[in-house]
C-alpha cells in the first residue's frame, strides 16, 4: 500500500520533478514530442511512494548553453505507473551523451507542456508555494513532495495544458526485408511520411502524403508481401494456456497507434489470416478480434479507410 507520507511526516497529495536544462533540454523535448512519459529519479525510498494517478508538475532551471534561464514550472499531468531501470541512449535531449549511456532509474508519468508555465518568482511569492520543498529545499534529490494545500495552491494557477498526445502511427515488421513506418506530423506540408528500414536500421524515405489512406495505399503491395512471410503466431492469438490477463506473447505483425484510445494490433493466426485486436490498455487486448482479414496490404488499407471515415464522422 502506498504510504500517505513521508518519513519526516509530509502527507503526500502530488510530486514535483526537477530538471536542470545543462544536463536534459527537458523544454526542447517537451516541444518535439509533445509530452514527457518518463523522468529519472534517484534511488530512494520516495520511489516506494509514487503511485499511478497520483498528480505531478515539471520544473527547469539551470542555463543552457543557448541562453535560456530562469525556473518555471512548465508541465503538468500525473504518474502512470511504476519506476523502472534504463538508459537514455538515443535521446538527443541529453547534454552529455555519455551521461545518457548510464543506466538510470526512471519514473512513468504522462506529463503534457503547460501553456503559461509558472515562473519561480510566481511560486516564491506565494505565501503557501514559498514553504513548498522545492522552494525551501532546492538541493534535494527528485522528487519534492507536494501537501495537499500546496497542490492545491498551484491548481489556482492555469493550467492549461498543450495537449496533443502521441501522434498518430502505423508499424510494420516484417524481418530486414519488410519493415516499414507511417507517422504524421502536422507541421509538414504532407504530414503523412512513410520510411522503411535495411538490415542495419539505417532509415530510407518513401515519400509524403496528404492522407493515412494514400500513405497506406503507398505500399499496400509491400505489406502484402511481408504478411505473407511473416511468422504464425499461436492458435489462441498470442496468450499463453490457461492466462486470461491478455498478456502479449508473440511479436505483432503491425500495431497502429492513432490516437489516446484508440491503439490496436495485427498479429498472423494461420498461414493466409491476420486478426486485428484492439488494445484498450499496454500489453491488454480486448478478447475478441475487431476484424480478421486475408491480405495484410488490402486489410490494412481497408483500416485505413475506416480510422478516416470514424474520424471524418466525429469532426463533422
């Protein structure tokens, strides 16, 4: 059971996360990817208190080398789940790339930019915010905790957040041979790009497109050929005898990422079948398959035509 305080009696209502921009360019990162799904903590016993749904705040300070300055609160959202052990390899947003090799201790959250970040002198002022641990204790190690007055001081602030979650995804994977990737950006002119891969990763452009449909469409005859030499997963659709947890056990054939709750995944039941599932939480499929198809470049686009359709029915 999560504990309600910590060890010198601070009853715990949410968490504040720093960051110093010379060691991660957290503000960079935060406008590149639109959110922040992990932070790293110290190994502490504070680890043991957080908790999913529990809410959290991003703070920067620190200089970086551009000449941004000055401490803002500048994220809001809550935890997602349990700490875990990784390195940051790949991230660019690290300062020192040898430091992002390290191993470190990570916190999952979803934390989403604030539109009107909340600047230190803000916070300093305010006569509950300036007893906070992150204004009285500002050497201490991630994460500072929040009381609930001061939680709820900071929830008179706006709040705003910058939400665009996850852009929408589709990943094909089908050896050396056949992997592929669609993914959108809003801010390219044909926000749809689709890429695939060689053997040793290196990324090949395929082109850009104005619609899920036509990227698809694109390489519908390639993904044909890879369902066709893809793996069969097991007769029960990738869950292990006996376990009803849904728990995935064999690799997809594709997964489409489209939106915050709409996600599913492709696998291969038999030699000339791929059955669609959807995922209503990480690694938990719905039971049953939401469609079942012969050819993985003709049900795919079918998909396609569908997620657009849906889409173009709640926008109107």
């Amino acid at each position: 059971m999560t504990a309600a305080s910590t060890k010198d009696g601070r009853p715990i209502a949410g968490w504040v996360f720093k960051a110093n921009r010379s060691v991660y360019d957290v503000e960079s990162a935060l406008e590149a990817e639109g959110w922040v799904n992990g932070w790293s903590v110290h190994e502490n016993y504070r680890v043991d208190l957080l908790a999913a749904g529990q809410p959290c705040f991003l703070y920067v300070s620190g200089k970086h080398p551009d000449g941004r300055d000055g401490g803002f609160i500048i994220g809001v959202g809550e935890i997602a789940g349990e700490a875990f052990s990784a390195t940051g390899s790949g991230d660019q947003f690290w300062g020192d790339p040898d430091v992002a090799k390290t191993k470190h201790r990570f916190v999952s959250m979803e934390v989403y930019p604030l539109v009107n970040p909340i600047p230190r002198e803000d916070i300093v002022d305010h006569p509950i915010l300036g007893q906070t641990e992150l204004i009285r204790s500002p050497q201490m190690s991630n994460p500072s905790v929040l009381r609930p007055d001061e939680l709820d001081a900071l929830r008179e602030f706006d709040l705003a957040v910058d939400y665009c979650g996850p852009d929408p995804i589709l990943g094909v994977f089908g050896g050396p041979s056949g992997r592929f990737l669609i993914d959108f950006d809003e801010d390219r002119e044909e926000p749809w790009s689709v890429m695939t891969f060689d053997e040793e990763d290196n990324e090949e452009p395929l082109g850009t497109f104005e619609s899920f449909v036509d990227a698809v469409h694109s390489i519908t005859d390639d993904l044909t050929a890879v369902g066709e030499a893809a793996q069969v997963a097991f007769p029960d659709h990738g869950k292990k005898d006996g376990d009803s947890s849904g728990e995935v056990v064999v690799d997809p054939v594709a997964v489409i990422s489209w939106s915050e709750d709409v996600n599913f995944t492709v696998i291969k039941t038999d030699a000339s079948t791929f059955a669609v599932f959807q995922i209503d939480e990480p690694e938990q499929w719905v039971e049953d398959p939401i469609d079942v198809f012969k050819d993985l470049g003709a049900g795919l686009l079918a998909l396609a035509h569908q997620l657009e359709l849906d889409e173009e029915e709640v926008d109107a």
